[in-house]
C-alpha cells in the first residue's frame, strides 16, 4: 500500500484535535501545519526508506512508495 499524504495529515488533525487544538477560525494553524508535517514526513520516507526481501524470486531491496 502506497503511503498518503492526504490521510496521514487526516491523522495528524485527529491527533491534535484530541490534544486540544481546534483545525478551524481565521488564525488556527493546524490544518497548514498538518499538511506541512505529513508532506515532510511522506517525503522523508519515500527518499530515503527500502525494504530488503531476503529471499524466494523476488529477493532484493524496494524503494517505499
């Protein structure tokens, strides 16, 4: 399963929420800011992240997407 910007920062509101912050009104930051994180973190992971199978026919590293 690819990874999802769109979800992850779906979560990271949910999260926040149940901290106390409130993701609507003029100055609220949280949507902005969950997108910037899950943009980042996505990112990060798919730059950077491989799974090596070790063995069978498809043996080798994979790139996370």
């Amino acid at each position: 399963m690819a990874l999802s910007k769109s979800q992850l920062k779906g979560r990271i509101i949910s999260e926040m929420e149940a901290q106390g912050a409130t993701a609507s009104g003029q100055h609220s930051w949280v949507n902005r800011m969950a997108e910037a994180i899950a943009n980042a973190v996505v990112d990060e992971i798919q730059s950077n992240a491989a799974v090596p199978v070790t063995g069978g026919s498809s043996s080798g590293t994979y790139k996370v997407q």
